[in-house]
C-alpha cells in the first residue's frame, strides 16, 4: 500500500482513499461533500459524536483560560477528572498522560514499583499498544517480531492456562476484559475470577487494559464492572475525552500506590483542555447513556449475523478477509474498522441514534448478503 495523499507522511498506515474536513454526531463528511455513516469514531475515541455540545463547549472555555502549566503545579481540570474517575471507579488514584499505550506503560512501572518484582503475564492474542514496553505485553510474534529484543520478562498465555504462567515472580497480570484489536473476544466472567484469585495468592497486581473497553463502551462505565471483577488498576485512553489526546493509569484505593515523587512523569499529562473534555464526557455517560448503548449493541446483535462483543464493541465475523469489505463498505458511505483478519469491527459513537443503527444495519445486510 502506498501513501495515497502525496503528503510527505512516514508509511506507518494504510490509509483509506479519503480525505475528511467536517464531522457532526454519527456523521463524516468529505472533501467532496460525500457524508458518511461513521461506525468506527476514530477507533472508539468520539464517544459522544463528532462535535458534541458538552466536551465542545468545555473545551473552548477551558482553551480561553489556559493550555498549560505542567504538573509541577496542579490544574482545576484535572484535579476534577481525577475525582470524578474515582467516584465511578468505587476509590482510586489517578496518573494522567497522553495515550493508551503511555497508560501501560506506566501501569507496569507502577507493578514492578508497587511488588519488588519483574515478571508480566499476558494473553496470547493481545493488544496493548505500540512503544517498547506495551509491545513487550502484546500477545502478537507479527508486531514484535521486527522489533526484538523487548522488555524481558513477559510470559503470555491462554484464558485457560493462565494458572500456569503466574508464579511468585508475576508482578502483574495484564488483561483487556474484552480483547479489542485481536478481534473483540470477550473474557469470560471466570477467566477474570481466576485471574483476581491468583493475583491474590501470588501478591500480583491485577491490572485490566480498558483502554478500549472504559468510559461506557461496553454498556457499563468501566468494563470491569460488568463481572464485578475488581483489578487493582486499569488503564484509560480512547474514549476519555472525545478525542483531544488523553490516557490515564487508575490505581484502586484497594492497592499500594506504589509511586513516590520522580518515579514517573508526563510533561503534557493532565493537559487543562483535554481534562475539561474529559470531564463533560464522564458527565454525560450517565445510567441513560449506558442504556441505550446496551439498546443499541442488542440491536446491531439481533439483525445482523455472527455478531460478537458487548455493547457498542461489536465485531461482524465474516470468515473471510474483511479488509476488501470494509473498503466496499466506505465506498457506500459506511465507516467501519477490522478487528483480526476476518472480522469488521464496530465502535460507533455512543450516542449512535436507533434510526442511524438502523441505516447502517441495513447497508452491512446489503454488502455481506
Ligand atoms: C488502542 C489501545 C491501546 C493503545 O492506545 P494508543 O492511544 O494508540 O497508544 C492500548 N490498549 C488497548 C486495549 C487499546 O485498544
């Protein structure tokens, strides 16, 4: 695949052939004017919709005010952020940086800080982001091949055999509670309540990736309480702030804290403008917001085929590549992602209407009859 703008980018992605400059709601519309149904939403980022009132509106005020001080002093808006995740977390303490693979990152410093130990257990098939030590816990040889040799340590292992691979030198078990970019395979409500129990014996942190899965995705704020299966810390990004750049590391009031001051750091984490989208974005995902995001995933789950997930973190197995299909897909004004080799994945925004559901359901029917 070739860089199809011209623009002089390094060719880190495979780029649809389109060029977007406008977005409203559900809706992207093109350099040509074309609109376009978006059921991806910048890979689960715009959860309210592109151009929400809420985050919008705080955004701008916050951008009138001040951008930046660095956390050598402290911020309103961040100090709010960090009381409100608490709140919907049941007690927790905040770290906030700049994206989801910077939340892991400092989730496995904060395990080997908080246990004296080195070891990490993952799951074959994950996904955790992209710098050295993220692609050390992400269960796929493919993407870590070229880059060899990565943080030592890392045993990955099945939902199943995971009592085998956690011993007294585990200083973490790292799960996403529904896989997301390996192809949306939710874990079993056991698997997480093995998972808790050997962390317990073993003196393990129990830290869940939620980069994907947190802040209503999956029809409840945070995944995790959908089993009830409390970790001891998650990790945050997408979906945190409508999509200004934010990701935040949730440490459970339940568990060492672990840091002390010059153990960890991010100049641009806790950014004033990203924490006052972020906080008009908690505020919006209220009982009835996640309602309707269990309404509408039960919809896309009812009427269409093969349909898996939870919530609006939905995959389309098709059995065959999906690539081609989701360029079918685009080219009828439909965004939707991939998830693995086979499957479309679909992260609409959260305030997805049923009438959009219904006119993507209907052009998904057409293009995989
Ligand atoms: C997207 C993702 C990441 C990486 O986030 P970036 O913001 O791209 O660094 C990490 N973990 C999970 C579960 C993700 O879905």
């Amino acid at each position: 695949m070739t860089v199809l703008t011209g623009a002089p980018l390094l060719p880190t992605y495979a780029r649809f052939p389109v060029t977007f400059v406008d977005g409203e709601g559900s809706w992207l519309i093109d350099e040509d004017g074309k609109r376009y149904l978006d059921l991806i939403a910048g890979i689960a980022v715009v959860s309210l919709g592109h151009k929400h009132p809420a985050p919008l509106a705080a955004a701008k005020e916050q951008l009138d005010r001040l951008w930046h001080v660095s956390n050598l002093y402290s911020t309103l808006p961040m100090e709010h952020l960090a009381v409100r995740l608490s709140e919907r977390f049941g007690g927790a303490h905040a770290f906030f940086c700049n994206s989801g693979t910077e939340a892991v990152e400092a989730a496995l410093k904060w395990a080997r800080k908080s246990t004296g130990k080195t070891g990490y257990v993952a799951l074959e098939g994950s996904f955790h982001g992209r710098t050295m030590g993220a692609l050390s816990i992400t269960g796929q040889p493919g993407k870590q091949k070229p880059f060899l040799p990565l943080v030592p340590g890392v045993s990955f292992t099945t939902p199943d055999r995971l009592a085998d691979a956690v011993n007294a030198d585990t200083a973490a078990i790292i799960l996403e509670p529904i896989q997301g970019e390996g192809g949306v395979h939710p874990l079993g409500r056991e698997v997480l309540e093995t998972a808790r129990a050997l962390a317990d014996e073993f003196e393990a942190m129990l830290i869940f990736d939620e980069v994907q899965t947190g802040i209503g995705r999956t029809g409840a704020f945070y995944a995790w309480q959908n089993s009830g299966v409390k970790p001891d810390a998650i990790t945050l990004a997408k979906g945190l702030a409508n999509g200004l750049p934010i990701g935040a590391l949730l440490v459970s009031d339940d568990s060492p804290t672990g840091f002390v001051p010059g153990d960890h750091a991010s100049t641009f984490g806790g950014n004033p403008v990203s924490c006052a989208a972020a906080n008009a974005v908690v505020d919006t995902i209220d009982d009835d917001l996640l309602t309707h995001v269990r309404e509408i995933g039960a919809l896309f789950q009812n009427e269409l085929p093969n349909v898996r997930g939870r919530g609006l973190l939905l995959a389309v197995e098709l059995g065959r590549p999906a690539g081609p299909v989701a360029h079918e897909l685009l080219a009828k004004g439909l965004l939707v992602g991939t998830a693995g080799d086979t499957a479309l994945r679909l992260t609409p925004s959260l305030t997805i209407s049923h009438d959009e559901a219904q006119q993507a359901i209907a052009i998904l029917r057409e293009v995989l009859a």
